[in-house]
C-alpha cells in the first residue's frame, strides 16, 4: 500500500518537473511573441504600401548607411563627383527627402520636418511619412536604393542572423554582378586616375567578399573614422574625472579644518575654570 502511494507520488513529481521544463522551454517565445506580432505587423504594414511603394525603407536606410560610412569618405579624400547616373547618387534615393526631414529633438521625440508633428520613435514617424507624406515620395524603379543591398551587404547592418545562412552561389554570383556593374557605372575606369582608384576600391571594399569560398570580408579598407570623437571624449570625461577628485579633496581637507578648529576650540572651553 504505501509503495503504491510512493509511486504515485514519484510519478506526480516527475509530471510536476516535466511540466515546469516546459513552461521554461517555451517562455522565451513567449516573451518573443509581441515582437514577432509586431514584426509581423510591420510586415502587412509593408504589404500594404508595397502596392504604391515598391522599395523598403529600412533596407534603403541601411544602404545609406553603408555607402556613407565604408565609400563617401574616399570619394570625399579623391573629391570625386558621383554622377547622376550612378544609382548611389544621394538624389537616387527616394527617401531621402523625407530622411531629411527627420528632426530628432531627444530620445524619445521625432519630429516630422515637414508638419511639425512629434513621435515617440522613429518608427511612428516612418510611418507618419508613408501615410501622410507619400506623396513626396519620387516613386522609380532605379532609385530605390534598397535594390542595391544585395551587392552592398545590408544584412551586416540590419540583422545578423541570416549572416549564418548557408552561402548560396546563384545569389552571391548575382550580387556579385550588381556590385561590379556599380563600381563600373560609378567609378567609370576610363575617367581619370581618381575614378580609377574609387573603381578598385569599390571592388575591394563590397564586391570581392561575393563569394561562397569565404575568407574575404566586406569593408577591408575601413570605415569613417571615430576616433577623434572618441578620444575627444576620453579627454573630457578624464578632465572632469580630475576636476571631480580635486572638488573632493578640496571639500575633505576643509571639512578637516573646520573639524579641527572646532575642535580646539572645544577644547579651549573645556580648560577654561568653571566660573565658581
Ligand atoms: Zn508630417
């Protein structure tokens, strides 16, 4: 009798520490959920605007980014003009417009350049811009800059996980091929010395690493340089650190002082003969 009570108290048991495994196990997807439905709201959101805008927003912005981080600073160092022909011309971005017109007052406050309005996050405000703005929008096929992630590596920008995806050679090729056709329409080797060096560079710099062999990486030459903001605010804050310490000091060894003037002064009326 009491083996069977024991046993069905094991089996409870272990029921009980299967089922708690299992809310463990799950939890994190619970957590993700909102996320993904909000992902996924975006998503139809996308959809939605897909039918007057053809071109992704957040992967144009990424495309921005990269060009004006891994090339603008050599095109500037050559002072090279990119032709209007050249799809990575700053007016062959149909956002960037509206990207201009993004004011971000503090953290948590956008404002919509053109009427004013605030929004908490950036999200909102691109948004307010598909719905309210769109009609700024220069809709063409040939500047949506978003088209140009394949060859640019967007994806080192945007998320990282699809880093890990297994290489597939028919898209590394054709990303390949957009990235040499851009360095050629951009950098036109026959335009003097200057173009020539931005040509080979491009190639360096984006298309060399399309490649399902591995070992080559994109932006092998660099990026903007950091450094002097971030030495210029190492320097700052070690400036205050040291206007801090001395503060400190100053204010302990006049603490100090008055503590010892007090208590000599103590001590004083204390030696003093009582009164009789
Ligand atoms: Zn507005």
């Amino acid at each position: 009798m009491a083996n069977v009570k024991l046993n069905k108290l094991l089996v409870l048991t272990i029921l009980c520490f299967q089922a708690a495994i299992h809310v463990l196990s799950i939890s994190p997807s619970l957590n993700q959920a909102p996320e993904e439905h909000a992902a996924s709201r975006l998503h139809k959101h996308d959809e939605a605007n897909a039918d007057e805008v053809h071109c992704s927003r957040e992967r144009s912005r990424a495309a921005w980014k990269i060009i004006q981080e891994y090339l603008m600073p050599f095109v500037e160092q050559e002072k090279y003009q990119l032709s209007l022909h050249c799809r990575l011309h700053p007016d062959n971005d149909i956002f960037r417009d509206q990207e201009q017109h993004k004011i971000h007052v503090d953290i948590n406050e956008w404002r919509c350049g053109y009427c004013k309005k605030s929004f908490r996050s950036e999200k909102y405000l691109d948004q307010h811009f598909d719905n309210r703005h769109s009609n700024l929008l220069n809709i063409s096929h040939s500047k949506c800059l978003a088209d140009l992630c394949g060859a640019l590596h967007c994806d080192l920008v945007t998320d990282f996980k699809s880093r890990k995806a297994k290489c597939n050679p028919s898209a590394t090729a054709r990303n390949k091929h957009l990235c040499e056709g851009l360095a050629d329409k951009c950098f036109p080797v026959n335009q003097g010395p200057s173009a020539n060096r931005l040509h080979e560079l491009f190639l360096r710099q984006f298309c060399d690493a399309h490649t399902c062999s591995g070992g080559q990486k994109p932006f092998s030459r660099g990026g903007k340089k950091h450094t002097s903001i971030f030495y210029l605010a190492i320097s700052v804050l070690t400036l205050l650190l040291v206007a801090i310490f001395y503060a400190v000091v100053y204010v302990y060894r006049r603490g100090m002082r008055k503590d010892n003037q007090g208590f000599k002064r103590i001590s004083r009326r204390g030696q003093k003969p009582k009164p009789s």
